[in-house]
C-alpha cells in the first residue's frame, strides 16, 4: 500500500508537506486564480474576490461542521473530519446534498479559528485534518488561510472528487500528504449525465496520475454502473497506478436527493453487483 510517507508523519520520521511549504506564495498564486476563478474545470471565470459566485457557488468558506471521525478508512480514524458547504458537482444522488448544493448552509469560522480547532483536536487524538465537502477546491484560499497560523504535525489529507484543474493540483502537490479520492465514473457519459460535469473521466484520471502524495482511492459502486463505472475504473487505476494502491471499493450506495428520477440507480446496490465489482478488483490483484 503506497502510505508511506502519511505513516511516516504519524511516527515522527517525516514532516507534513505545508510546514515547508511557502504557504504565503501559495495564498499570492490562489488569489490570482480566483480573481478569475479556475480552481476547478468549470472554468467559471469569475471574480470571487468581488463576490462572484460560479457554478459551486461558494462565496466566503462556509464550515457546515467538524468533528472527529471515526467512520473513514481504519489508517484514517480518528480523521478530524471538516465539512465544507458546496460543491462544483451536482450529483444527483448526493448523500449529502443538504450541504454539497447548500454553499450558503454552515457558518463563517475566521482562519485562525478553525486553525486553533485543529490543534484542540490534534490534542484529542486526531490522525490527520481531513478537508472534505461538499468539495474542498473551491475552498482552497481559506484553507491556505488555516494552515498559516497553523505549526503541528499532522498530515493534510484532500477529501475530492479530483475535478481540479492542472495548476490547482500543482499547488495542492506542495501541501497535501494524503489524496482520498472519490473516483466515480468509467466514462465522460456518465459523469455528464449523473453529476453534470463535462470531460469527467478525462480530467479525474488526468488528476490522478499528476498525485504527488500518498493515495487512497473510494470507488462506490453504483447500481447498474458495473460494466461502465466500476470496472474501467478498477482497470484504470491497475494500468496507472498499479494494483498496490490502495483502493476502497464501496457498497453503500443508497438513492438520495434526485436519485429517483433516474431509473437505473433509483434502488439501493444490489449484492450481487458489489460482490461481482469487488471480485474484479481482487482478480485484478487489488488487496480490498
Ligand atoms: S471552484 Fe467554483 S467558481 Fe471556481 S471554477 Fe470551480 S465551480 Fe467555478
């Protein structure tokens, strides 16, 4: 499993990227990109620092909660888990759509603030900050902000749908230790179809191979997405990445939000689907 350097951090060996980072060029560098904002493919455009809102919508970070997690992958917990409000996908079974689709949902926390609460929850046995959403990216300015007045060794793990552009996950490279990408679809089709995003399996595996950092991958496996989601993918990441990445392969898949209006996945994961997803990632030499 490649998370090498993330153990290392947690034994004291190494330390995480940001402490060495120059995180002041890097907020100079977000704040360009914002004005017109390319934080992601949508390539929006427009001047967040002037208010403007883009497809995601996210204006000023909005907090909708934090906490320590102990529901992620068992390398991870305790995650101090942040959960920021919006999102530059419109999946239309988001599990948490109240907040993914919701940028206004939570509250304003000033940098120094959430700052000082990482560190509470590093002192209550935090493995890692874990910036997740809703989307992270849109969020990535106020998240350089925070670890600015921040000084202890955790490890910085980017919770995403990978939907970054290049010069985002460049600057990502500098500071994240530890990528838990969401990798969802197979093809373009289904991304544009399901979350609304053009060029999905294009830029995701594009993103994926550009990680410099420790990985783990969750794939959830959609009903009746087998043949087109769960298996390319799995193939992808054997080809790319090699078949010692860590990978998630997740059944949990319930219909939320607008899931119904959409026949093929309006039913929880059948079992035999899973099973059949999770066989071909170990017939494939995945250890999951
Ligand atoms: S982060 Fe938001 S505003 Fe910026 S390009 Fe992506 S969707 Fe548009």
């Amino acid at each position: 499993m490649k998370l090498d350097n993330y153990f290392a951090i947690l034994s004291g060996k190494r330390k995480p990227k940001y402490l060495s980072a120059d995180i002041d060029s890097l907020i100079e560098q977000c704040k360009k990109i914002v004005k017109s904002c390319t934080l992601c493919e949508r390539h929006c455009g427009v001047d967040r620092l002037k208010g403007e809102l883009g497809v995601c919508g996210v204006g000023e970070a909005k907090i909708s909660s934090e906490f320590l997690h102990h529901g992620e992958e068992r390398e991870l917990v305790p995650s101090h888990t942040v959960f920021f409000s919006g999102c530059n996908f419109k999946c239309i079974y988001c599990q948490n759509w109240d907040i993914s689709q919701n940028p206004e949902a939570g509250v304003k926390v000033p940098p120094e603030a959430l700052a000082d609460a990482v560190k509470g929850r590093f002192s209550q046995g935090s493995k890692n900050l874990n910036l997740v959403g809703g989307e992270p990216t849109p969020n990535l300015l106020y998240i350089l902000q925070v670890l600015k007045h921040l000084n202890i060794s955790i490890p910085i793990v980017w919770n995403s749908n990978m939907y970054m552009t290049k010069s985002t996950i460049s600057m990502l490279n500098r500071f994240v230790d530890l990528y838990l990408t969401d990798f969802k679809y197979g093809n373009n089709a289904c991304g544009l179809r399901l979350s609304k995003v053009e060029n999905y399996f294009d830029v995701v595996s594009r993103n994926h191979r550009l990680i410099d950092g420790d990985i783990i991958v969750r794939h959830l496996v959609l009903p009746n997405h087998v043949e087109c989601c769960s298996k390319p993918i799995l193939k992808w990441i054997a080809k790319n990445l090699g078949t010692d990445t860590h990978v998630n392969v997740m059944a949990q898949y319930r219909p939320c939000y607008h899931a119904d209006e959409y026949d093929e996945i309006s039913a929880p994961l059948n079992r035999d689907e899973y099973v059949q997803a999770l066989e071909y990632a170990r017939n494939l030499g995945f250890t999951c």
